[in-house]
C-alpha cells in the first residue's frame, strides 16, 4: 500500500472540543486544553497515524469577534492554519448548539474553495434530536461533504472519523517521521503546559489574559530538563492570585506542570517559575513571537 498524507485545518468557535479533539486522533497529547474558552492561541500541529496514511491536524485558535490585538492575533493565526489545507473540519459543541459565537466560523467558510467537513463534538452531553437539527442547518448554509457525530472526551465516533480522515489524505510521502507527533518545540510544550495549569487551578480568578514565556531550557549533564519561566501578568492585584496564601497556588501550578512535563518528556524536570507584572505584554512584539503569533496592527 502507497502511503498518502494530508494536511487537515480544525477551525470553529472558541470551547467546542478542537483540542481535545486533536488530542484523541493523535492519542497523546499535543495541546492544551481548558474549560475556558479561547485557550488555544496559536496553530498546533498534530500528527496523527492509520494504517499508511499520516493526518496533519491543524489545531487552530477558536474563531470570534476580535477586540483587542491579541484577539486579532489569534484570529488571523486561525485562518492561517487553513491555508494550504486539504481539508477543512468545523468543530461545533453539540450541546451549545448554534449561535453568534458559530456564525463568523460559518461565514468565514462559505468563502473558501477546500473540501469542508461538519464535526458535531459533545454529543455525548447533548440532546440527541437537537444534533440532527444543527446538522441540517449548517449544511444548508455551508454545504459539508460529510458530517460526523462524536464525543473527543469519551471516544465515541472516533475511530470511524479517523478512518474517514485516512481515506480521505491524498497519495503522498508522509510529512514527518512515524514517531513524530507535534511540529511544537519542547521550549514552546513547556510554557503551554505552564499556562494549562494556570487555567485548571485559577479559573475565573484570573483573565485569559496571561502570557508564559520560558526564559532559560537547558539539558544538565545528568539527561534532566532546566526550565526557567515568567508568568506575565496585567496588573499588580493579578500576582496574588497567582502566588496563593505563601505562595501555596504557585507552588501547586509548579508542581502539576513540571510531573507533566517529566512524564511528556521522558526525563526528571526542574521547573523554576517567577510571577512578572507588565501591564502592556499585550502590546510587546517580543511576547507575540515567543507564544508564535504574529504581530497585527
């Protein structure tokens, strides 16, 4: 059998399973996720294996209305990672269903000439007669040369979809080796792994508006990982939240991270971390080209 690859761009609203989606079909982890919308900021590329065919997985930022420059950011690097794709797969939350949030993803692909593809995710949580509605409605408006029910968190549909995915890669030399499941440096995965946990341990507490930017990766002589970090924060009340009673929920996010980390690497890790306020990192080209955005004016 002649081995075939392709390259999938995985677009929709923010929050409706793209990364855990990527996640699965890959079978390791390659993005972060969070319960909080907009947590994929950049393009993350994931390898995915079937038989002879290798699936390149776009994992782009959820597409919104784009208020600051960050968002802008965010979402230009969401039309870029369909650039080139030989495929285009809309993620929607099936339970969420549809609404404003869906309806610039929708409009952005009524233009586009690639094969598109509708992936209703959640739908182990959703109201089952609802998801054929939702199917029909985005079909009329964008017209999807297929349509798949699953559930990224559970498992449900995926195998068939990963299948369907393979059939569908044209004839072609892979892109990466086998073993190979990310286009994402170590130096990069460190500070996304930072940055999940500040999510999953702050929650509401602190804005999405917190950057992770590894200072220093080193590899000492005995095979283990130095990372040195900066969480930057906007404004001086954010650092305690941060830091916890004694510095306790720093200690905590450290800790998550660097047992991550270890165990995503292979090897021991020291993680050191330091809590930086800097009122205007979002309008510091250095940090949009750290975290891989580019600067938009």
């Amino acid at each position: 059998m002649s081995q075939s690859c392709g390259i999938v761009a995985v677009v929709g609203a923010p929050n409706a399973g793209k990364s855990t989606l990527v996640n699965a079909l890959v079978g390791q982890k390659v993005a972060i996720t969070s319960p909080k919308a907009q947590t994929t900021r950049t393009r993350v590329m994931g390898v995915a294996m079937e038989g002879e065919a290798q699936i390149v997985l776009v994992d782009t930022p959820g597409i919104f209305e784009p208020k600051r420059r960050l968002d802008r950011a965010m979402v230009q690097a969401a039309w870029g990672g369909a650039q080139n794709a030989d495929l285009i797969a809309l993620v929607i939350d099936g339970k969420a269903g549809l609404g404003e949030k869906l309806a610039r993803a929708v409009e952005g692909l009524q233009e586009r000439k690639e094969r598109k593809w509708l992936i209703i995710n959640k739908v182990d949580i959703a109201i089952k007669e609802k998801l054929l509605v939702h199917a029909e409605r985005l079909n009329g408006s964008v017209g999807f040369e297929e349509i798949f029910f699953v559930s990224a968190a559970t498992g449900d549909g995926l195998p068939e979809l990963k299948s369907a995915l393979a059939k569908a890669m044209p004839e072609g030399p892979w892109h990466f080796p086998e073993d190979q499941v990310s286009d994402a440096t170590d130096r990069m995965l460190a500070a996304e792994i930072t940055r999940e946990q500040l999510y999953h341990q702050l929650h509401a507490e602190l804005p999405y508006a917190a950057a992770v930017e590894t200072e220093k990766y080193s590899e000492r002589p005995d095979g283990s990982v130095e990372i040195h970090q900066q969480i930057l924060i906007g404004r001086t009340s954010q650092r305690a939240i941060v830091l916890g009673k004694g510095g306790a929920r720093l200690k905590e996010i450290g800790s998550k991270a660097r047992a991550e980390l270890a165990a995503l690497l292979g090897v021991p890790v020291h993680l050191y971390l330091h809590v930086k306020v800097k009122a205007d990192w979002e309008d510091d080209r250095g940090v949009y080209r750290d975290i891989g955005l580019d600067w938009v004016e």
